[in-house]
C-alpha cells in the first residue's frame, strides 16, 4: 500500500510538473498570436512600415516561444501510457479522440500557417500574410480547445457508456464530449486568460524598454494594443470564471466547497475575503475553519447560485448528502457512505463479470453488467475507504483559488491604469516606478494563470475522472522509483529548456534596444 | 534540413511529374526542384516562369530556411528538444506498460479488469 501510494504520488507530482511546466508556453502563445493579428490587421489597414515592423518584433517573441513549447505537451501522453495505464485504457478513446484532433487539425493548422507567417513577408499579398497569421491564432485556440474537452470530460464524464467486455468507456455521443457545457466554459475562461498573459507580457517587455529609454515609442504603442487586449481579456475572464463557479457548483460542489474552505453550509453563505486556514480544524470538529476572517455576506450564494438565499452545501453536507440539483435547490442526494457502498457493489459486480467470462457464461456476463451499469455512476467510490477520501486538499485548493481570483482583480486595476496613462498621461508610462510596475507583473500574472489550474486540478481531486477513477486505481503498476527517476529527469530538462527560452527571448530583446525597432535602423 | 530534404523529395517523386500550367507534365521541372534540393536548398536554380504555386511556396521555405537567424538556434532547439523525448525517453523511460506487456486488446482488457475489479485493495 505504502509504496502504491508512492507511486501515485510521484505520477501525480510529475504530471503535476510537466503540465504547469507547458502551461507556462501555451497561454503566451495564444495571447501573443492575438496581439500579432491586431498588430498586423493595423498595418494593412494603415499601411505604415511602422506597424509592420512592431507586428515582426512580437511575432519573433511568439516564435521563439511556440518553438520552446512545442511539443511539451507530448510528454504527458508519454506519462498517460507508462504512469497511468489503467486510466489510459479505461478512457478508450474518449480521450483519444480530442488528442487526435488536436494532432491532425489545429496542430498541421498551425505549422503550415506559422511558415507562411515567417517566410511569407514580401512573398505572399498582404492580405494572404494576415490570413495566415490570423490562421495561426485559429490553430492554438482549437488545439487548446481540444485538448480542454479532453480535461473537461475528466471533470464532467458525459456522452459515454462503460463496456465491461472491452474495459472501457465507449463514446455514445461526440457531440456530447465536445460541446460539454464544462468544456466550452473551459475554453472561453482558458483562452481569454491567455489573453490576458500575452497582454502583460508585452506591457512588460515595453516597460523594459521604457526603463531602458530605448523604443519609447514603439513601447508605448504595443502598451495601448496590449492594454486594450488585456482589459477585455481580464473583464471576459471575469465572467466566465462566474459561469465557471455556478458550474462547479452544479457538478462538483466538492471541488467548491474545498476553494472555500468551508464545512458546513447554509443559505446566504457569506464569501471569505481575507483570512487563513485553521491548521487544527478536523472536518467533523466544531472549530472554525478560517482565521482572522474577513467576509462578503451572502457572496457564495450570489457567487454559486446567482442567487443571495439561496443554500451552499459544505463539505459536511455534502459527505452526509445535501447538495443543490441543477435548478439550485436544496436536495438531498446520495450520501458519501452510500456512494461507497454501491461504488463497491458496482466492482463486486465486475469480479463476477469477469468469473462469467472467463467461464463463458453469457447470461451471467449480461446480469453483471446490468448491476455494473446501475450503479456505475459511483464506481470509483468503491475505491475509497471512507467518506474523507474524497475530500480535496482544502488549503491548496483555498489559497490557490484565492491567489487567482485576488490576481484576477489586480490585473483589472493594472489594465486600467495603463490604460489611463496611455491616453491621459503617456508621459508617466517612462516613470520608473510605472515601468518597474509593468515588468513585474509578468511573473505575477503566471502565478494567477497557474493558480487557475492548480485550483481546477487539486480542487478534483482524489479523482482522475470525477467519481469514476481515483488517482490510486488509475496508476499503473510500477515502481515508485522509477517515477522519481524520471521526475528529476523532468527537472533538469524543462529547467534547461527555461533558461534557453529566457535566454534566447532577453538576448533578442536586448538586441532590439540597440536599434530603433520602428525604422529597423 | 535533412527532413525538409526528404520531405520535399517525396513531394517531388512520390506524386509523379508535376503539371504544367498548360497541362502538360514536365520532367525538366521535377528535375530542377530535385536540383534545388541537392543544391544546398538554393532557389535561384528556378528559372523564370516556373511561378506555379508549388514553386513559390517551395522557394518561400527554401529561402526562409536559408535566411534564418534566431530560427537556426530555434530549430537546434526543438530538434534537441524531440531526439531526448522520443530517443530518451520515449525509448527507455515511458514504454506503453500494457501494449508492452499483452498482445491483444483482449488480453489489455483482462489485466485492466483484474486490477480495477480488486476494488479498495488496490
């Protein structure tokens, strides 16, 4: 057991490594490519060098940063078969699919358009180049779409039937997994936040040059462009991250409950501001679970159900089977302990599934796979020793959703002010408190951009597919140390790939404060 | 390069001659892009007149390639980048336990079951 439970560990960490590691390219791909569209959309309009010449410097950016990323993405399907093989194999190809799509369309979308986007100046019309380039900004959004309707059926399975023959879930209905509310929901809250990383690392990099007193007009040019990006990305984002809220109230109120930090709901539940986690509360002691607490009263109501009064289970309730159905009223559901109950009355029915087939006995094979089929919605309950088990990692799960969501306002603030400056008082933009301001908040927006995941991963957790598979039932079995070999492998790879990226990105940057980027000379 | 080299040799031969604009197949064409592949990917060896789309978006690549800069360190680095995650460790790190170990689909099923059908012992 101590050594399965390594195992999951290790995997876990290691996934958990590689995607944060290839989540920090994606976003900036997709927020770079948007710029680069507008930027060029501007010079043909215009038809002014300058805007041309802008739209060359950010797209080197983009390309430096799509060939850093590029198929880091690829090793997490390498962790799939060899880490996760009874996870892989019980997806089938729902998982597959999307993957596929994404490999074929967007993927050759992308390759084939991003030539044309860099060797297809003065070789292409005009209007063929911005194609192509808008193209590309096409291609990373649908490869991320994809491969978010693949993470979004992991978080809300639907559109599927599980075939105990084949020991897998058949897809009933693609167009089910692929238009999943969750999925699209997903795709919107995840793309629009990638416009607003792309918006303030070109706010940063023209701060830099602010500070270097070099390119000041170029810099403040792409700082109006990328504002403007980026306040309609951090308002849009804002919102569907509420729609993404009411969501995971409906299908995963645990995950909700978890970013709260709360145990036992009420109607008119108040939103926790400010406070910290009390590292003595237990879940069925009658401590408080937030310290210091600072609350917006009835904002979790609002927040999850658009609705002031109405109830937000805890994480109590929800264990003892209150929850809200999908109008958003209170209703007693399925407690935890029944959950495992007839998860294990669902397994029981695989092993005598599995006795009739290897005996041949067909009627049997087909009553087992009724009483799997009744109650298979709870089957990876079955896995679970008890009702905690399927608690979330309550303070990760709290404090990364807080830092996302504290992020998120601050960079509404932050875009309004370079907003502000740019049109009322450009001037300012060269102070060196405004442009030390701008650099660093592009670490700051990929910690919100990570806390983002981190709380939609952690706050699933035990499961790999929600209710479905447990981490420990979907590892594979191998050794820990193996894992952890690979893990610092990982390490000392995607370290080394980071600096390459920082280094060839400040090396063109600081090349370019050399010239004057808008005349090329 | 060695891929692009390829690429476009197969392009080239594995389709049969190209066709002319006036429909006629040219055997001479074919041979001039095979020349601009063995010719170090040099462009200028198409003469005037051959402005078919394959032509110019072969140049577009043939002379892009030539002309990176920042692109060559780029291209070191994705190819680096792939020969350690599929010569490294695709190869001898993260095998498909289950294509690696069964045969069949069927035979994949069965130790998936016996494992999932353990329930809470796992």
């Amino acid at each position: 057991m101590d050594e399965l439970l390594s195992t999951v560990d290790w995997s876990r960490a290691q996934f958990a490594l590689t995607a944060i590691v290839h989540w920090l390219f994606v976003p900036l791909s997709i927020g770079l490519s948007l710029i680069v569209g507008i930027m060029e959309t501007i010079y043909l309009k215009t038809g002014n060098e300058r805007w041309k010449r802008m739209t060359k410097f950010w797209m080197l950016l983009f390309g430096i940063n799509f060939a850093c990323g590029v198929a880091t993405g690829i090793i997490l399907e390498f962790e799939f078969g060899t880490n996760w093989s009874n996870y892989s194999w019980f997806v089938g190809d729902i998982f597959g699919a999307p993957l596929a799509i994404e490999g074929i369309l967007a993927f050759f979308l992308e390759s084939t358009f991003i030539a044309v986007m860099f060797f297809g100046w003065n070789r292409v019309s005009r209007g063929f180049h911005l194609t192509a380039t808008w193209l590309t900004a096409a291609g990373v959004c649908l490869s991320a779409y994809w491969i978010l309707v693949a993470n979004a059926w992991m978080q809300y399975p639907v559109g599927m039937e599980f075939d105990p023959a084949q020991m897998r879930n058949i897809m009933k209905s693609f167009t089910e997994v692929a238009l999943s509310p969750v999925a699209v929901n997903k795709f919107f809250h995840t793309v629009l936040s990638g416009w607003v990383l792309g918006a303030v690392f070109v706010v940063g990099v023209s701060s830099w040059f602010l500070l270097k007193k070099s390119n000041v007009a170029f810099a403040k040019d792409s700082m109006k462009i990328a504002s403007w990006v980026g306040l309609a990305g951090i308002v849009l984002t804002i919102w569907t991250g509420d729609g993404s809220a009411v969501q995971v109230a409906k299908v995963q109120p645990m995950k909700l409950a978890a970013m709260e930090g709360l145990y036992d709901g009420s109607r008119g539940q108040s939103l926790v501001a400010f406070g910290l986690l009390n590292p003595d509360k237990q879940r069925t002691d009658s401590k408080p679970a937030i310290l210091g607490e600072i609350s917006i009263p009835k904002g979790l109501s609002i927040l999850a159900n658009h609705d002031a009064d109405s109830f937000v289970p805890g994480i109590n309730d929800l264990i003892n089977g209150i929850a809200i159905d999908e109008k958003g009223d209170t209703v007693n559901t399925v407690s935890y302990a029944e959950r495992i109950a007839r998860g294990r009355k669902a397994q029981q029915a695989l092993r005598e599934y599995d006795l009739a087939m290897q005996t041949g006995d067909k009627t049997g094979m087909a009553a087992a796979a009724e009483a799997i089929k009744a109650d298979f919605k709870y089957f990876g309950y079955g896995y679970l020793e008890s009702p905690d088990e399927a608690v979330p990692p309550v303070a990760l799960t709290f404090y990364a959703f807080r830092i996302m969501v504290m992020g998120g306002g601050y960079l509404l603030a932050f875009f309004v002010m370079m907003l502000l400056l740019s049109y009322r008082k450009p001037g300012t933009l060269e102070n060196r408190w405004v442009a030390f301001l701008g650099l660093l908040t592009i670490p700051v927006v990929w910690i919100v951009s990570e806390a983002g995941w981190v709380t939609a991963e952690m706050g699933r957790q035990p499961w790999t597919i929600e209710g479905l598979l447990p981490t420990r039932a979907a590892v594979s079995d191998i050794s820990a140390g193996s894992v952890q070999l690979t893990f610092w492998m990982f390490v000392v790879v995607f370290v080394g790939l980071l600096v390459a990226e920082v280094g060839i990105m400040t090396r063109e940057i600081a090349k370019a404060s050399k010239k004057d980027i808008l005349t090329g000379e | 390069m060695l891929i692009l080299y390829y690429w476009i040799k197969v392009l080239t031969f594995a389709d049969g001659p190209l066709q002319r604009p006036d429909g006629r197949k040219s055997k001479t064409k074919v041979l001039r892009i095979y020349r601009v592949c063995n010719s170090g990917l040099d462009a200028s060896v198409m003469k005037n007149g051959e402005n078919s789309f394959f032509n110019r978006a072969l140049s577009m690549y043939v002379d892009g390639f030539k002309s990176m800069t920042v692109g060559r360190k780029l291209w070191a680095l994705i190819l680096i980048k792939l020969a350690i995650m599929f010569l490294v460790f695709r190869l001898f790190f993260f095998p498909d336990i289950l294509h690696e170990n069964y045969d069949t689909d069927a035979q994949r099923a069965q130790a998936v079951r016996s494992a999932l059908a353990s329930g809470n012992e796992i």
